[in-house]
C-alpha cells in the first residue's frame, strides 16, 4: 500500500471502530465523565495544598495549574492515541486477535493505532479541559505568549505525547517475549503521576531521574517552563532526542517482534 493512502485509510478504519463503539453510547458518556471528575479532583487538591501554602518550591499556584494542565492535554492526547498500548499484550497476542490483523493487506501497525484511537475517543474531553485549565491559569498569572510561545510550547507538548507514546510502545512490544507486560504497565502508569507538578518539588536524584533515565520531565513540566520563562528552550530538543530514540527503539522491537511471533494456526 502506497504511503499517500495511509491517512485515507487511517481514518477509514477508524470510522469502522467509531461505528461499534456508538452502540453503546451510555459507556462513552461515562468515560467521558470520569475524565472531568478525574481532572477536577486534581484541581480541587492543588486548591487544598495552595490553601495552606503560598507557593510550592518557588512556583505559585497559577503557574502550578499551568503545568498540571499541560500533563492533562499530552495525557489525554496519549490515551486518545495509544490506549492500545495497555492492553497489547492480553488483546493481541494472548487472545491472538494479531492474527485478524496480519492476513488484511494493511499495515499492521497503522491497524493496531486506528483502533486504539477509536476507544479512547473519550479522551477527547481531557484535551479541552487541559487547554480550559491552561487558559485559566494563563489569567491567573498574566500570561501573555507571543506566536513563537505558542507554536514552542505546541511543538513541546506534543513532543511528550511522543515521548509518552514511545515509552507505552516500548513496553507493550515487550510483550512478544514476556506476555506479562500488560501488568507492568501499571506501575509506570503510576510513577507518571509523578509527572504533573514541577519537578523541582522533589529531591535532586529524582529530577535526575526523570530527566536522562525515564523522560517525564518532558511531558509537561519542560514545556511549561520553557514557556514561562523557568527553563531554556534547548531542554525541548533534548526532549525530541529522547522521542526519536525511544520511537527507534519501539520500531525495533516490533519488527522483530513480528518476526518471532506464533499465530495461533502455528
């Protein structure tokens, strides 16, 4: 299949997905439910801290919220296009549903994504309530972008959306060695809490940690703080290393994974 027909089909597939999925409309209405009450307890906890506290290891609560919505856009833009990832290894490999995949004349991957993307459609919601939450703290702490703020903290946010994805690939590739990497991507899923306030509130081998070991110090804190004039712009290109090396990496594992994996006909 020529690449030019790639989106055409992308979303084709999609649109199948979508078509299932409006069956059931009270499940899609609930997820999107959780993801609001899941955001607003976020803000109602930072509201308790800031209540007792003026600012948080230098940064005040306006410029914390900015942060905390930025982790909820590249979060729910994650889970929006690779929810597949927590449920690769069960789904397609355990229950063999790769094998459905394999005998289309597609490519597997591009599958593999369009239909991931069609269950976590809910996600659609964190995306406008992390941009709502951005915009009422830009107020808060009258900020004023430029264009050029902007498009760099655009270009910043998705690249932790990269980062994030490459990560969750990564790991569900692992799943043609170990079947049992669904599980392991609960604790990751748990330090990337981690994530969503400054990094300088937490002890200097940890901010270490999270910058040259496990990248989530770009999925929204690098950005923020490059936009509000806490960090240099040069951690963004850093953090798009990261992305192209851990996507190099995932590209890796998949193809050899399809190489050594074991339809259920073998």
């Amino acid at each position: 299949m020529s690449i030019r027909r790639y989106p055409a089909f992308y979303f084709a597939f999609l649109g199948k997905t979508l078509k299932s999925r409006a069956a059931d409309p009270g499940d899609f209405w609930v997820e999107v439910l959780s993801v609001a009450l899941y955001q607003g307890l976020g803000i109602a906890f930072l509201s308790v801290v800031f209540g007792h506290v003026t600012e948080l290891a230098g940064w005040s609560f306006g410029e914390v919220l900015f942060i905390f919505g930025a982790f909820q856009v590249v979060t729910s833009l994650f889970y929006l296009f690779f929810p597949w990832t927590l449920w690769f290894s069960d789904h397609y490999l355990v229950r063999r549903a790769l094998d459905v995949i394999l005998v289309r004349p597609m490519p597997p991957f591009l599958q593999v994504m369009a239909e991931g993307t069609g269950a976590g459609l809910s996600e659609l919601t964190g995306v406008v309530l992390g941009a709502g939450i951005i915009a009422f703290a830009s107020q808060t702490i009258a900020w004023r972008p430029t264009a050029t703020d902007l498009a760099l903290f655009i270009v910043a946010l998705f690249c932790g959306v990269l980062i994030l994805g490459g990560m969750f690939t990564s790991l569900a590739m692992l799943g043609f060695w170990a079947k049992a990497t669904s599980s392991a991507a609960t604790p990751l899923m748990e330090i990337l809490e981690f994530a969503q306030y400054p990094l300088t509130v937490y002890p200097s081998w940890l901010r270490w940690a999270f910058t040259f070991f496990l990248p989530l110090g770009f999925v929204a804190f690098v950005p923020s703080a490059m936009v509000l004039g806490r960090g240099a712009r040069a951690w963004v290109g850093f953090g798009w290393l990261w992305a192209v090396g851990i996507w190099a990496f995932a590209v890796l594992l998949w193809r050899r994974g399809l190489r050594r994996y074991e339809s259920a006909g073998s």
